[in-house]
C-alpha cells in the first residue's frame, strides 16, 4: 500500500495554503489513503536554521518521507520561490531522500507570473535531492481561494478543477503501483 506524505512549507498557520491543504486531504481521504503530515512551520525553528540533522523532531520529519512512496508539496510563492521554511527543511532530508518517490508540487501564488516557479526554482532543489519523477503540478492564484472565518476556505471550481487532475495524476501513480505489486505476487 502506498504511503503519502504531505509536506506543507508555509510559515503561516493563516494562509491560503490550507484551503489547498485541505481540499489535498479530502481528496486522499476519499480514496482511503490518511497521508501523513509534515507542517514545516511547526518544526523547531532553532533546528532548521542552525541544520540540527541530529534534531528528533527533523529525524522524524524524514521519517515520514522516508516511509513514503508519493510526496506531496504544498508552497505559497514568495519572491518568485517557494518559501524559505521549505528550502531549510528541504536542506535537512538525506542527499537522495526523494529518490524512487513520485512528486507532486502545488503552488499558490498572487499572479500566473508566478506560474514558473515549480518548473524553475523548486524542481531542481527536488532533483538535486534525487526525484526523478515529478508530476505536473498545480498552480492556484490567491484570488482563487476564498477566506472565511475560523481558517475555513473555498477553492474556486476553476482551480479546483485543475487541483483535481493534478491529484488524479496520483491516482494513476498508485494503479501501476499495485499492478506492480500483484504482478510480482
């Protein structure tokens, strides 16, 4: 059975992202799959900024990716990157700690400007930490994503449309997966 990890790098716990976030979990949810959960920004700030790879929390962080076959990421764009919580913890897993996993980026930024940033900022530092297969990700525009109270959101149809084929990309990841497996049983 796979295992996902959903690593979410905002530094903010009232952002946008955690519409994305959530609509990301239902989706897996209805398919039977409890993904885990790794919040960069309530990783201890001393060990990603001082690179504590010794640190429990860290290690168990890394854990979680370990154990997975498909990572999820969750960035907002700032300055036409992903944030730099998410470049410090991506710093601290293995050097090809995303080596045989299935990748899925999703991005959420203010303008399709932004669009890029899968392709050209946060790609690489994922190759250069081993991934080789990287899904088409998604890109949501902020205005996309609707905030209510009590950190509740609503994800436009449009976005949530190409949040979906995003996500049904995992789906076909997880068919070959168990066609592998019951091949080799």
């Amino acid at each position: 059975m796979s295992k996902i990890t959903i690593i979410s790098g905002s530094p903010s716990e009232q952002t946008r992202l955690n519409g994305v976030f959530d609509e990301v979990v239902r989706h897996l949810e209805g398919v039977n799959i409890n993904p885990e959960i790794i919040h960069v920004r309530n990783l201890p700030a001393q060990d990603l900024i001082q690179a504590k790879f010794d640190s429990e929390d860290i290690i168990r962080a890394n854990k979680k990716v370990e154990d997975s076959n498909i990572i999820v990421i969750l960035t907002p764009v700032y300055k036409a990157s992903f944030t730099g919580v998410l470049k410090t913890y991506l710093d601290l897993l293995p050097q090809n700690g995303l080596e045989g996993k299935t990748i899925l980026p999703i991005a959420v930024g203010g303008s399709f400007g932004h669009l890029l940033m899968i392709d050209y900022a946060l790609k690489p530092v994922l190759t250069a930490l081993g991934a080789t297969h990287i899904l088409k990700g998604a890109f949501i525009l902020d205005s996309q994503i609707k905030k209510f109270e009590n950190n509740q959101y609503e994800i436009d149809e449009e976005a949530k449309t190409r949040l979906e084929t995003s996500l049904n990309f995992l789906k076909g990841s997880l068919s070959s997966e168990k066609n592998v497996t019951s091949s080799i049983v």
